[in-house]
C-alpha cells in the first residue's frame, strides 16, 4: 500500500504516529520490519524530514544545508499512510484524535512523538533580528549558513554564544557552535583580535563530569570567557546588544548588557503547545511515560518517545534511535503480537566538535552513567579524537537516512527484559 495523504472523516487505524522527525520515521519503520501487516498511519503537516544533528556542521562549513534535508514523502516507511496535517486535541478516553481541518481519527495504539517547540519569541526582538546584524542560530536549517558566514566574514570584535536552561535538544550544540567557530579563527590567525564569550543559563559546562576535564582544555585554548547563570533575556540587533538575566548565589539576580559583533542563540525549549494542553501532559507540560517502558503512566495504548517526553535522558537523535526499537517491539506486546517488553536504559549521544578533525564522543545512560559503544581502546569518548569525527562526519549521516529511519537497527536493538506481558 502506497504512501498517501488522504483520510476520510472517521478514520481508524491500528496504530497513530503522530510526528514524522527522527522519532516518528524510525518508530514507523521499525514497526513495518517487525510486522509488515500492520495498519500504521502517519501524522505530520511537514514537507520536509530534516537531518538536525547535521546544522551544527552546516554552521562550520563542514556540511552544505541541502545534504540535511530531504523531501517528507521520501522518507515515509512503505506501507504506512501518511496524513500530511496537525493534531488539534486528544480523547485518550474515546481512543481519538482530532486534526486541525476537523477530521477525527481513532486508533488501537497511539504513539506520540512531537518533538518540541523552539521558543524564539521568549527572548524579546530576537525574532525581528534573526538571520542578521550578526545573530544566528544552528537551531534552524535557514540559519545555519549565515552562521558559517558570520564566522568567516568576523576579523575582530566580540562573538557571544548562549545556551538556554534545560531541556534542550542536544545540550552540547550551544558549545559545538563556540568551538567550531573558535576553531576556524585560530587557524585563520585572528582568534586573538575576538573575544569569544559563552554565556550558559546552567551552573556547569556538560552534566555528565567525565567530559567535562576534556571541554575545559578546549574552553582554556581558545580563552574563551566562560560565565554561568546566565539567561538571554532580549537582543536589540541593530544596536548590537545582548541582555542577560545573572542568577546571583543568594538567589537574587541582576541584567547584564553586553555588546557584540556576532550572536549565536540558542532558544529556551519547550512542550508542543497541543502537547502541553492535553491530558498527556504532565505538570511541566511534557508527555508523560515510564522512563523504560516509554508507556504513558496513564494510558496504556499510548507510547511515547524522541523530545517530547518527560524522561531524563539527552534529548538527542541517537536518544530516539535507541527508543524507537523499545517502543515498536512495546506496541506490539500491547497489540499481543510479542511476548517480552523491552527497556529503554536511557542511552543518549553527543558527539561534542572541540575543534575541526576531533570530537569529544560523550555517551550515557540515565544517571550520567558512561555507555561507550566502542572499547577504550578503540575509542575513549572523554578524550577529543579523531576517530570520533570520522564517525560524526561520515558514518552517522549516512547511519540516519539508510539505517535508522529504515527500521535497520544497528547497535540499537533493544533487549527485552519482562518475561510475561504487563497487562
């Protein structure tokens, strides 16, 4: 059954996807692999599937934006039908939805994996400056070339990265943007005409603290001005001002304005608004699962996976690499088509870029708990190598679009760990 976008009022299928990024394409897919007769639709408005983890590179000069991004309709698993609209609201007591244009979908299975929502508009005249007087942003495909534009054309002055509070997605990328482009002044001979300052709403440079001795060298190297508990409040572009909000020690806080010759932002991040006004979400707005099951507490037919939830892992793509296989093979347990659940043990990636040729290959599992792929001696992720950017630059792009996305689950096949099925 060909990909479609059509679906009559009243449709039903046995299993809803809603979102078709990283998460909703492999879950799809893994599904399809498992149970090619399953009746799977697909729900997104979008016409193109973006490759994120790409755009820092794109903001380095390693990538071109195009080689991130392919058509939705490509991308789609065979067999699944995808519903090219938005989810309005949920009846997870009626086993429905409800799209944006009125139609009504019920569903045996349901899962949700909407990622989240890029809050630009809560830094005030962020949005009126974005793609010029110097502010950018990996965080958006548009923008991620005027970022590597920035960082050639820059000779001298000041260059402000910021980093929101968590959750973000990939919380290494505000400094995977500082370090590239420190990188590229070195080697161009004018990093000691910039003063590079990395302004971080946390109170440590990585969470997990193996990493951390490995980033500070490159911190030292580059003499980067490295300031904590501080939030960017408002940009005024054509003034070329930046206004942070400082938490001091004793809980107060005082603003702090900073010029600058160039901006990268990154934005606070938060729930899907039609996610965070729905009897999915918990109190902070995120879906709301068992973190190794990725069951919803409440409702049993309902999974959930990839940015939107409320578990503690990174919010990175390898993250719903490894999910996706969990949740497919729970779907089917709860379909009675499988006899083991499987856990999800909270793996995430970040392979942080300290500098062109070599990554810092952070690895972990919920807790901060190391979890290489390699051995040591192959590859030791707490020290920069090269063989790690190798892996980054040419190995995981591919890995995504012919691995993941197609239900080929290399290093991600998940272990299943209940003997009977959970009713």
């Amino acid at each position: 059954m060909p990909a479609h976008t059509t679906s009559p009022k009243g449709d039903h299928h046995k299993v809803l996807i809603v979102g078709a990024g990283a998460a909703g394409i492999a879950v799809a897919s893994s599904l399809m692999c498992r149970d090619p007769s399953l009746d799977i639709a697909l729900i997104d408005p979008a016409d193109t599937h973006y490759y994120q983890p790409g755009w820092t590179m794109v903001g380095a000069g390693v990538f071109n934006a195009p080689s991130t991004a392919r058509s939705m309709a490509s991308t789609i698993p065979s067999g699944v039908r995808w519903i090219k609209a938005k989810v309005e609201s949920f009846d997870p007591q009626a086993q429905a939805l409800t799209l944006d244009d009125g139609r009504l979908l019920s569903y045996e299975q349901l899962v949700v994996c909407p990622g989240l929502k890029l809050d630009w508009e809560a830094i005030d005249g962020l949005s009126e400056t974005l793609g010029r007087n110097g502010v950018t942003s990996n965080y958006r495909y548009d923008l991620a070339p005027y970022t590597w534009q920035l960082v050639q054309n820059l000779r001298e002055g000041r260059a402000l990265f910021s980093q929101p509070p968590m959750p973000i997605k990939c919380a290494g990328a505000p400094q995977k943007a500082l370090y590239l482009s420190c990188d590229h002044w070195l080697r161009t001979g004018r990093l000691g005409n910039i003063q590079a300052q990395f302004f971080n709403a946390g109170a440590v440079l990585f969470g997990v603290a193996d990493y951390v001795p490995a980033l500070m060298e490159y911190i030292d190297k580059y003499a980067v001005d490295l300031q904590y508990s501080h939030r960017l409040v408002a940009v005024d572009g054509p003034a070329r001002q930046a206004t942070f909000i400082r938490t001091l020690p004793d809980g107060s806080s005082e603003t702090r304005v900073q010029s600058f010759d160039m901006l990268h932002v990154v934005p606070p991040q938060v729930p899907a608004d039609f996610i965070r006004n729905s009897p999915l979400a918990d109190a902070a707005g995120w879906i709301d699962v068992d973190p190794a099951t990725l069951r919803h507490r409440q409702f049993a037919n309902i999974h959930a996976l990839g940015d939107g939830i409320n578990t503690t892992n990174a919010k990175t793509a390898a993250a719903a690499r490894k999910q996706a296989p969990v949740v497919a093979n729970n779907v089917l347990v709860a379909l009675g088509r499988l006899p083991k659940l499987a856990h999800y043990d909270g793996y995430g990636s970040c392979p942080l870029t300290v500098e062109r040729g070599k990554i810092v290959l952070a690895e972990f599992t919920y807790g901060g708990k190391l979890a290489p792929s390699f051995p040591r001696w192959l590859l030791d992720g707490r020290r920069p190598t090269r063989l790690a950017w190798l892996l980054k630059a040419q190995i995981l792009p591919p890995l995504y679009w012919r691995c993941m996305l197609k239900g080929r689950e290399w290093l991600a096949k998940p272990q299943t760990v209940v003997a009977e099925v959970q009713q």
